[in-house]
C-alpha cells in the first residue's frame, strides 16, 4: 500500500506533468441532494453563460470542452443558489478546472478582501493549484491569489485583500483563527482539495474542520478525492453538509487486452541476457521495464547503458520536479526504455508503451506475490483499447510466486524462450 506521502508525491506528480486532459472511460454516478430536481450536463463551456475573460482563460488553458467530471459538476457548482458537493475524481481528469473556475465565477473583483479559501495537503500542491487559478483568471481584472503556506507569514496587523487564498490546512487556521488577517465569516467559496491524502497527514483534517466551523452558514462546500474509501468519506460527509456526491463507478484493471508471458532465469545475469535479446528481437514503440529495489534498478540502467540502450532511470530518490522531467521525456519519445521501481505502477498513462517487462515480480515484504501491483504495472500497457504485451523474467526459485499469480487471476501465463529468434519475433505479430 502507498503511505500519504507517496500519494502526496504521485498527485503532484501528475499535476506537473499533465498537457491535456485523461480521457478516462469510467462512468459517472451522481447522487443529488434533491433527487427530484432534473440532472444538468454540458457539453461546451459556452452553456454554462460564463464571463467572457474566464471563457477566454479557459480556452487559453487548451480545454476545448468539458471533461466526463466537468460536463456533471459545472452545472451544480455554478448553480443559482450555490450547492456544495462531494467528487470522486482521479488527477487528470480536468477537477482542478472545475473548482478554480467556480472560485473565480464566485469573485467579486469589487471587494478588497478574501472571498474563497482551497486547501491542499501539501505546499507543493497549493502553488500548482495557485498557478491554475492564476492562469484561468489571467484575462479577469481584479484577481489576485495569496499563499497561505509555511514560510510565508505576514507581519502582525497585516489585512489580507487577496481574493483567493490557497494554502495547507494548518497555515490557513493560523491566518484566520489566531492571526486574524481576514474575516472568515466574508468567505463564500471553501474548496478542500485530496481529502484522501489529507486525513493521512499529522492534524490537517481536524485543522481542516476547524476553518470549516468558522465559516459562515451560506458558504459554498466543494470536497474533491482521488478515493471513496470509508475514512474520506466520513471525513467529506464532516465537512461538506447537504451536499451533491459524483462518484466514479468501479472500474477494475482488467487483462483482457495484455498478452502475458514468462521466461526462467537462472540469475540476475541470465535475466539481463534476456532482457538485451528481447531489445534486439521485438520492435517496442515505448518499454517500461520494473525492477523490484532501487538498486537493482540502478544497476540495470547502468549496464543497459554501457551496453549502448538508450534508458532513462526513475526512482523514488528523486525529487518530485525530476521524475515529472524524467517522464516527460518519456512520454516525448525522447526515451524510448524507462527503468523504474513501483513509483511509476500507478497513475502515469503514456499511450505509445507497448511492452512491460517485469525484470522482478513484484512481492511484499513477506516475500509473497504482490497481486494488485502486478496488475497496476502491466496496466500501463493495454491502454485505450490498443493490445499491450507484459513479459515476467522469473528465477526459478520464484517459480511459486509465478503460480500463485496465475492461481489468482485464473489465467495461465505462457512460457517464452527469449534466446529464440523466431519464437521472440513472432510477439510483434
């Protein structure tokens, strides 16, 4: 399981690195506050009778209409009178479009003072967010954003009159509880972003509920999470009264699309030499190939490349900005192999991988098999509908946790020669 910190990073991650929006297949379940009031959908921006300069941000931003999320929530959230809400909504999926744009459609540019709060967990998250706000609004007079996060603290009796301020739970308490530097009770729009990653971290949901309270009665609520799991639930049904809820229906990973295959290897040795026929033999577009520590990775990406493979290593060690730089090059096409630990099983879509090559199966700390992210990692093949290829080189000595894969998912894997020219070519038919 990822602890908060790795979705802290996997969130931003996918916030530096995205260009467009995920075209995401799953459908999407609305629950109404008022069951009988009729459900309201766009499909163009121009429908929902936005300011000309905000319908101007928008476009500059490269959306050229409303994401799956967006075409349900628009209507709600920028209903007459306001409605709070709950959304499930993974990154990627345009939901920081929709609550910035309902914070600025909510500004009144006439009055000198705060009027929506955002919270994020991490200040990494809120500059992001800021730059959003400060992007979309760019064509709107008047919008000013302020950060309320550690480091930046204003000097005593100082009035805040930015409009939006987006900080971490604990920092935005500080300014409106014991600081003072703004009235709460003006606030209109409060926007809690990554609950699930929030209710992880030391104190911030309960300082989370502690700025909810002192907003006023009338405030807009809006509540976004990549997860439903019960805690974040509980926690959004705590902070957000009365409110619409858009959930994602379940949508498992499925293997329907992915050709599997294994090879035996005596060592870590035999493993490469079959790795190194496989890069001579198939034609790959794009390859991700998974290692289970980082040392194994580090040693992999070295020989590769004394070997003469172009490669690019990605690996937790790395800060945040350069594994988005690392996988941006990728997805450019600029690497055509990516070394990587599981840091990169989830979340990281890039349409032209056509092989995943498991270099180790991925076990627990107990040494078991690991099923779901064995199924994350070749998932990031198989995508939009194409057919993707995943490739297990297993020692022997691993060959149980092999069965029990295949055990689990009632699949049978087929065996593959990787030192067989005619057998490897035969994959790229």
């Amino acid at each position: 399981m990822e602890d908060v910190d790795d979705r802290a990073d996997n969130s931003l991650l996918n916030k530096l690195i995205r260009r467009s929006l995920v075209e995401s297949s799953q459908n999407v379940e609305v629950l109404q506050r008022d069951p009988t009031s009729p459900l309201y959908t766009v499909k163009s921006f121009e429908e929902l009778h936005l300011m000309p300069a905000l319908l101007k941000g928008i476009y500059s931003m490269g959306f050229n209409r409303p994401s799956k999320i967006q075409e349900t929530a628009l209507p709600m959230i920028l209903a007459d009178p306001p409605q709070n809400l709950i959304a499930q909504s993974q990154s990627g999926t345009g939901k920081t479009a929709a609550f910035v744009l309902a914070m600025l459609s909510r500004v009144d540019v006439k009055k000198n003072y705060p009027q929506c709060i955002c919270l994020s967990p991490t200040f990494e998250l809120a500059l992001q967010t800021g730059a959003v706000i400060e992007q979309m609004g760019k064509f709107c007079e008047g919008i000013d954003v302020v950060y309320a996060i550690q480091g930046n603290r204003p000097a005593k009796g100082t009035i805040i009159e930015a409009k939006i301020i987006v900080g971490t739970p604990g920092t935005v308490m500080d300014w409106c509880l014991k600081l003072k530097l703004f009235d709460v009770e003006k606030i209109a729009v409060f926007v809690l972003d990554e609950a699930d990653v929030m209710i992880g971290l030391q104190g911030y949901s309960d300082h989370s509920i502690r700025v909810k309270r002192a907003l006023p009665p009338n405030c807009q609520m809006l509540l976004f999470s990549a997860t439903f799991e019960e805690s974040a639930f509980c926690f959004a049904e705590r902070i957000v009264p009365d409110p619409n809820i858009i959930k994602l229906k379940k949508e498992e990973l499925t293997l329907k699309n992915i050709r599997q295959f294994y090879d035996f290897c005596e060592n870590r040795e035999a493993k490469y030499r079959a790795l190194i026929n496989m890069c001579r033999s198939i034609t790959i577009a794009q390859a991700i190939i998974f290692c289970q520590t980082r040392r194994t990775a580090n040693w992999l990406s070295q020989e590769m490349a004394s070997d003469g493979h172009v490669v690019a290593l990605l690996s937790g060690e790395l800060i945040t900005a350069q594994r988005a730089d690392i996988i941006q090059r990728f997805r450019d096409g600029k690497k055509k192999v990516l070394i990587t630990t599981n840091v990169c099983a989830r979340g990281i879509d890039v349409e032209q991988v056509s092989v995943i090559i498991n270099f180790d199966l991925p076990v627990t700390v107990d040494g078991l098999m690991d099923y779901e992210t064995y199924l994350h990692r070749i998932g990031r093949t198989g995508k939009f509908g194409k057919k993707g290829l995943a490739v297990n080189l297993v020692e022997k000595r691993f060959m149980h946790i092999l069965q029990d894969l295949e055990e689990h998912f009632g699949i049978q894997i087929t065996r593959l020669d990787t030192g067989d020219m005619d057998e490897m070519e035969m994959l790229c038919d």
